[in-house]
C-alpha cells in the first residue's frame, strides 16, 4: 500500500505538470494543427500512466480520469473546443481542475445561488451524500457473503454498488471543487433510475460527465461528416455508433488497466447493442411523433430492466474477469488498516 500511494504521488505530480504545460501551450500556440502537435505527447503520457498503478481502484480511477477524460479535453482544447476552452482567460488553477476532475462548470453562474431554495437544495443534496455512503459501506461487504445470498441478486447488488461507487466519488470530486474554487457545478448523475426511455437514461441521467465530453468529440463530428454523405435525416445513426462505440473502446481500455488482460469485446457489444437500440427507439418516435406512448411507470421498468438484462450478459462478465469487487473490497481494506496503523503512530 506504501507503494502504491507513493506512485499515486508521483503520477499526481506528472499530471499537475502536464496540464501547466498545455495551459501554457494555449497561451502561445494557436488552435488547430500545431497546438495539437504540441499536445500529443501529453495524450501518450497520459494513456501510459494508469500501467503504473497496481490496486484496482486506482487503475480504474487512473484510467477514467487521465487516459479517457483529461486526454478528451485536451484533444478538444487543440482545436479550440471542450470545456478547457470555454474562457480563454481561465486561470491556471481552474484550468488544470477542469481537466484532471471528473466535473462540468455551470455554464450560467447564478448570482443568487445563497438563497433560501438553494439552501434547502444543499440539505437535500447533503442527505443524498449521507445515503450513498451508507449503501456504499453495506454494499463494499457483500462480496464476503455471496455464498449466502442467490447469484442474480448478488448481481443485481454489484451493479447497485457500481452505481453508489461511482456517482459518490463524482459527487465527492463535485463538492470538494465546488468547496476549494467556489464553481457552480453541474451534477454528474441526474437519476438514472427514474429513466423512461434507453434515450434519456444515455443522453440525460447517467454519467453525464462523460455524455458532456463525448458530445463534442464523437458525435458532433461523426454527424457532421454523415450529413456530407449520406445527409443529415439519416447522420445520426453513424453519430450514435460511433459514440457508442467509442464509449465501448475506452471501458475496455479502463478494464485493461484493471485487470491487465486482453479484451474480450464484451464491452464493446454491450455499448453497440446500446447505440442500435437507441437509433431504433428514436427512429420509432419520429414516426410515430409521440402518437403512441408507454406511461412513464410501464416504460422506465423496461429501461431498467434492459439495462440490468443486457449489463448480466455483457457488462459483469468482464468485472468478474478482473476480480473487481472482490479485489476492491480487499483493498479497501488495506487501506483502512493503512490509515490506522499510520494514526496510531502519530499517536505514540
């Protein structure tokens, strides 16, 4: 573990310096090809990174953060786009929190966010914390009673605990940012679980840290080229692909870095399977122009239940591959009894 957090260390140091680099790069190279040039080597750093990681947690951690989000708004920010370009007179701390956190700036900075409503929003918000961590804490155990308990509800309970774990770190990640700097954040989740269509729940609740970064550099520019050639009725189809595709890619990437393994593709199929069944969910309702509806209650258990089916089949295969939860579990573990034998002698 002492290892380990001395290579956490490390990387954190190459990061910090590597965003200083491309925020100067911004400064004296104009957008475009040779602002690009300049950037690559970042990009290769940051793809390379994550392989000196050894704990899962941190691989993965160190794989979404730097290999896919930080090298996607550097791309963007060479030409000029993404949220590092956003204010060309961000200063340099921003700048390099923008592109190293898993967080999106409220575009419209409101003047009244002390209000009494936002007030009583930051109680619920607090409340929502406090549950997350509760599940959080319940559900990181439940790889020590699995013998105990039915193997589909097992399943169910690590995509529940894959949930909580990851919107309590982005939610984590958001207050800490909003606390230090004072930004006015968007959320990263927006309850996936009320989804009424496979639409909504990709483009409007889950993981919209990720959506915000993919928008402008996977679909804007896939549909841009489709409507050239096939013409822009039918370019969102290629756009939809493609941008599952790629967020199919970089999980079996993320999924290299945790379990050091070739990929199977599963990962793949499962976000195409996605980005097929949303061309055809949209394809439906601009034929029928919202004549035919399910009730919201009927249609999101569809949703859902698609998801958690198709994520069975695809998705936990490849976490059960790299021994996710029992190996996060285990050192979650040594992390804490790190931490205690670290304040015990601080202590004495």
């Amino acid at each position: 573990m002492e290892n380990e957090i001395t290579n956490f260390m490390k990387i954190s140091i190459s990061v910090f310096v590597s965003t200083c680099y491309c925020y100067a790069v911004g400064r004296v190279v104009s957008k475009g090809t040779a602002r690009l040039l300049c950037l690559v080597p970042i990009v290769c750093l940051f793809s390379y990174l994550p392989l000196y990681f050894h704990t899962i947690n941190l691989s993965g951690l160190g794989g979404f953060l730097i290999a896919w989000l930080a090298n996607f708004k550097i791309l963007l920010f060479a030409f000029g786009k993404g949220p590092l370009s956003s204010n060309p007179s961000t200063s340099l701390a921003s700048f390099v929190v923008v592109a190293c956190f898993p967080i999106r700036i409220h575009q419209k900075q409101s003047s009244k966010s002390h209000l009494p409503d936002q007030e009583l929003k930051d109680g619920k918000t607090f409340k929502n914390y406090a549950i997350k961590v509760l599940l959080f804490a319940i559900l990181v155990n439940v790889p020590h009673y699995r013998d105990y308990i039915h193997p589909k509800i097992i399943s169910f309970l690590y995509f529940l605990l894959l949930y909580v774990e990851l919107e309590t770190l982005l939610d984590v990640t958001a207050a800490l940012v909003r606390v230090s700097l004072g930004l006015e954040l968007e959320p990263p989740f927006n309850e996936p679980y009320l989804s009424t269509s496979l639409q909504d729940f990709w483009g409007r609740r889950w993981n919209l840290i990720v959506s915000s970064i993919l928008r402008p550099s996977v679909y804007e520019p896939t549909r841009n080229l489709a409507s050239v050639i096939v013409g822009r009725q039918w370019a969102l189809i290629p756009a939809f692909f493609g941008t599952f595709l790629v967020s199919g890619l970089m999980h079996e990437l993320i999924f290299y870095y945790m379990g050091r393994e070739k990929p199977t593709w599963q990962l793949t199929c499962f976000f195409l399977l996605h980005g097929v069944c949303v061309a055809f969910e949209i394809a439906l309702k601009k034929k029928f122009g919202g004549r035919w509806q399910l009730p919201p209650l009927i249609s999101g258990a569809f949703t859902i239940g698609f998801v958690l089916l198709t994520g069975f089949w695809l998705f936990l295969p490849s976490l059960y591959r790299c021994k996710a939860f029992d190996r996060g579990s285990a050192e979650l573990g040594e992390l804490l009894a790190f931490l205690k034998k670290g304040s015990q002698r601080l202590v004495t």
